[in-house]
C-alpha cells in the first residue's frame, strides 16, 4: 500500500485478539510496521516474536 511506504512511522492499532491470527488480507508486512498497539491479553509469545523483529510494542 502506498500510505504504508509513504509514512514516516507507520503505527498499527490491533485488539489482541487479532495478535498472532494470520489473515487473507494484508495491510502491511511487519517490516513496514514500527509500533504496535494492543491489549494486555496479546499472547505473550506473539508479542515477543514481534519486538524480536525490532517493532515497538505497546501493551494497554
């Protein structure tokens, strides 16, 4: 997506139920995602997979 290679700092807002769910459509590989947003209840495995791969991670 254009918006995506465009943004200085591309911010992904996701329920944690979402975390960790592999869907049919893409909005953006996680190497084009720089910050994560989600609930509490993300799987903690998931949440750690994702910052090994350098994404910040915000637990609200």
């Amino acid at each position: 997506h254009k918006a995506v290679e465009m943004g200085q700092q591309n911010i992904l807002l996701a329920d944690a139920s979402k975390i960790g769910v592999i869907r049919a459509g893409l909005i953006a590989k996680l190497m084009e995602i720089h910050q994560v947003i989600t609930g509490n209840s993300a799987p903690p495995d998931e949440v750690t997979a994702i910052r090994q791969q350098g994404v910040q991670v915000q637990l609200v």
